[in-house]
C-alpha cells in the first residue's frame, strides 16, 4: 500500500482533454457495490523506496500492518504505517506514524492520524464527503482547526492501489474513481488500467503480477504504475514519476504481523 510519502498528492489538478475510456470502464464512487474489500485480509508488509533506480539506495522505508474490527456495527480495516526518511531540509532523518480506518468492505475513509517525530500532526475524521480535525505543522505553536466539505467523498489518494484488487483485476479493465487526501480541497478523478499480468523483479525475486497504470483523469498524466496481487503483499511494486523526472520506485514485501503497535 502506497502512503502519504509521494509528493503528487499536493500536485493541481490541470484542465485538459477527457481521456477516452475503454468499453471495459467501470466508473465507481466511495460505497459503490462494485468494490469488495474483503479481498484484503490481515497481514503485514514492509516498503523500501529507492529514486532513480530500482538498484539504487534506499532513500525512505516503511511497514504496513492490516488488522479488521468493528466500529459502532460497521466492519472496518484499520492500517497502521511505521516510517523512516530523510527530514525535508536533508540535514537527518525522522520517523512518522500514520493510522488509518476505512469500511472493511466499500474501501471509505473514516478516520486519518499522522505524527512524526519533529512535532507534525494531522488528526481528521470524515463523514461522507466532510472533514474535521486539526493539523500542526512542526513549526506551529498550536494545532489549526480544520473544516472542510468536498465536492465528493473520495477514496484515499495515499492508498489509491487499494481500489484495482477491490474492484477485481480482468485484463482490459479501466476503474474511475474519485480520490482525497489530506493536501486536497476537493476530490481529484483518477483512472486505473489493468494493463494485463507481467513479471517484476522485487528484491531479488521474480513476480508475476498485474500491472496497473494510475492516470489523472483531467489530463491524463501517468501518476503511477502499480504490479499488483489479490494476495499479501497485494502491492509488490510501484513506479511513481517525480517532478524532476526521476522515478521513485518501491519495492514491497511480506513480513510478519506485531499486532499492530
């Protein structure tokens, strides 16, 4: 599962031509029937990002935990996020946390809480398409207050490789869906092509996954490109370009489960 790490989040959407959609398209929004999140069952995986290269350095590295529950009678996923990478001035490195609470079935957010350890916070809960909590940027002396109603609920951008396994991969099949993130006032339109299997080297080990471009609906810009499986991991792979041309690329495997922590 990608995380709040990748910088296109913040990124504005452009005006531009509609791409055309194959006759395979399924458009959803947040609670549409068509996405099952019962493919993803408790597990626990750890993320290694590399830029420039697959072989290159390790610059950032993270652990994803999966546990279900419920709350209030609804069947919900709770993820939680453990992280290291380099402080934003590159002087060191920090380490942050983020928990996160979606429906164990539509995929909705619920609930976002991020800490790291310079003294950053954001604390949000949405109910259908609003958001309320408090941010703290680490140079803040208090938490601001944060209120906001988008246009439409949107699936989490930082985990936006979720929604192709939850809808089911069929070569051929293109998924528009609405996405959100705490960096957004409004949800940004994204489209998901099952591209069709193919093999990936991850850490030393070939995969045969499906691959999976993401695109901005708006202006078609490729945002990322997923290897996907319907099994833990569920992402082994992912190619993100960057504003200075590199490319990031993450490379994702299973581990053993802590209980969450």
């Amino acid at each position: 599962m990608l995380t709040t790490l990748c910088v296109l989040l913040s990124m504005p959407c452009s005006a531009s031509v509609v791409p055309v959609l194959s006759p395979d398209t399924i458009r959803i929004e947040v609670g549409a029937k068509e996405v099952n999140g019962r493919v993803y069952k408790p597990h626990a995986a750890r993320v290694r990002v590399r830029v420039g290269g697959p072989d290159g350095p390790i610059t950032s590295e993270w652990t994803n935990e999966l546990s279900l529950g419920d709350s209030a009678g609804r069947p919900v996923m709770r993820w939680v996020t453990k992280g290291t990478r380099p402080t934003p001035n590159g002087s060191g490195t920090m380490t942050w946390e983020l928990r996160q609470t979606y429906d164990a079935v539509t995929l909705q957010p619920y609930g976002y809480d991020s800490r790291n350890s310079l003294g950053g916070s954001t604390q949000l809960a949405l109910t259908g398409n609003r958001v309320r909590g408090t941010k703290k940027a680490p140079t803040d002396t208090a938490a601001q207050a944060v209120d906001i109603t988008l246009d439409r609920p949107g699936f989490f951008a930082g985990a936006s490789d979720l929604v192709p396994a939850a809808v089911g991969f069929r070569e051929g099949t293109v998924v528009v869906a609405p996405f959100w993130s705490p960096a957004m006032t409004k949800a940004e339109m994204r489209v998901h092509t099952v591209l069709g299997k193919a093999p990936i080297n991850v850490e030393g080990k070939q995969v045969v996954a499906w691959k999976v471009e993401e695109r901005r609906y708006s202006d078609k810009q490729l945002l990322a490109t997923w290897y996907l499986l319907d099994t833990s991991p569920y992402m082994v792979y992912g190619e993100v370009p960057l504003p200075n041309g590199q490319v990031q690329h993450m490379s994702e495997v299973a581990i053993p489960m802590t209980g969450g922590k």
